[in-house]
C-alpha cells in the first residue's frame, strides 16, 4: 500500500524534513514507541541504569537487538560474546539497508550521509519509507527519511529515560505485552509491504519451519527455520508463477 502525501512542489529543504517528522504520529511509529515503554521495564529489571538504558537506545536502536543484549547482560555473558551476539542479530538490517539505499540516495548525495542514515535502518522505518518514498522527489528524499528516522530514534531514547525513572517496575505479564505489540506490528507490516506471492509465502513458511528447526537444533531454530522457510516460499512462488502462467 503506497500512501500519497500531498502535492508540495514548492516544499522547502526544512518542510520536507518537517514533513518526515510529522511520521512519528503514524501507527507503525506510536505503536514502536509503546513497545520502548516495555523495553525501559526490562532494562530495570536487568539492573542498568537509565543512562545506560538511553544510551543502548540510540546506539543500539534496534529492538531485538537490545533485547538480546539484556539478556547477554543477565546472564553475566562476556562483553566480547554480547557484541557478537548483537552484531549477528543486526545482520537481518543489511537486506533492509542494501535495498533502501539506493532508494533514497538523490543525484547528490554523498556516501557519508548514506553511511550515517543507515544506523537507524530497522524494520518500523524500512517500512514507513518503502511505503512512502515513490511520493517524495527524489533529490529531498534524504531529508524526509532523516527527519523520520532521526527523530524517531531521538524521541524514543528520551522516552526509555523517562519512563525508566517515572514508571514502577512493570509485572512481567505488562512488559510481555507490550514488548509483543513490536513482533505483532512487524509481522503485519511484512506481509502488508510484500509486493508478490512469494514473500508472503516467506512469512508462513518461516514459521511453520520453526517447531521442527528448534527441535533439530536448539539454538540455531531461527537461522534454519530462515532457510529453510525462503527456499520453500522460493519454490512455491516459482510454482504458483507457472501455473498462472500456463492458465
């Protein structure tokens, strides 16, 4: 689904920054946001300071990701093992980011400011500028993905600052719940964004690989349920394409 912004032809550098800000009030980005809310409860329960929790925010950024570093941290894993783990997870933004890129990138734009845009790549912003950036000149694109993703990323860091020395400890079943909103709203958005068959077929296929890949090899259940799940979603496109085709 393509969301059409408005005729702006005149639109100065700063209204289209303005106008990528404007990004955060959509679902996907207030629905992220509520999932942080449940994020600033586990870093307390963890045993990091707000500081600490602010500054895995913005470093960090990605979701899972941090939650696997709470995690790594809990569990007393070594620094070197944390990074690894991290790094690794991160590996699932480099499709996101070799296909946004060149979307983005304007007649002008250097590759610095590429490099930099790329931190704060994860599924919430693929998302948002894929669905949106057909509408935007190509020359301010840029701008519009900057003032959403900067903006996004700093108004979230703030947020796990605050709420972690406001909000209680949250009961586990709340943090559950709110931390799930994130994997719930990720999902819909994949299968929304999926431009044919095929990528649609990834999704069910992922997770019907899943039970037995956690049952085969313990700890390994998500890279094998991925391969899996992508040759068969392959596969079964490719089928589906022939026999429309033959039809």
């Amino acid at each position: 689904m393509t969301t059409h912004l408005p005729a702006v032809s005149e639109r100065s550098d700063l209204g289209w920054i303005a106008l990528g800000m404007k990004g955060i009030l959509s679902p996907p980005a207030l629905i992220l946001t509520t999932a942080f809310f449940g994020f600033a409860g586990l870093c307390r329960e963890a045993g990091i300071s707000w500081q600490e929790a602010g500054f895995m925010t913005a470093v960090v950024w990605a979701l899972p990701a941090k939650i696997i570093l709470l995690g790594a941290i809990t569990a007393g894993t070594s620094l070197p093992a944390a990074a690894f783990a991290v790094a690794l997870s991160s590996l699932r933004m480099t499709p996101m980011v070799v296909a946004l890129m060149p979307e983005i990138r304007g007649p002008k734009t250097k590759v610095p400011t590429l490099l930099f845009l790329s931190h704060f790549v994860a599924i919430t912003a693929w998302v948002f500028a894929m669905e949106r950036m057909g509408d935007v000149p190509r020359d301010k694109r840029t701008l519009y993905f900057g003032g959403f993703a900067v903006t996004l990323t700093a108004m979230n860091t703030v947020l796990v600052a605050i709420v972690f020395n406001l909000m209680g400890q949250l009961p586990a079943l709340a943090t559950g719940a709110l931390a799930f909103l994130t994997p719930v709203y990720f999902f819909n958005s994949l299968y929304g964004s999926a431009r044919d068959a095929t990528g649609r077929l990834a999704l069910f296929c992922g997770m019907a690989a899943l039970p037995p890949a956690h049952w085969l090899s313990p700890g390994y259940e998500l890279l094998i349920a991925g391969i899996c799940g992508g040759l068969a979603a392959y596969v079964g496109g490719r089928l589906l394409k022939l026999r429309r085709g033959a039809a």
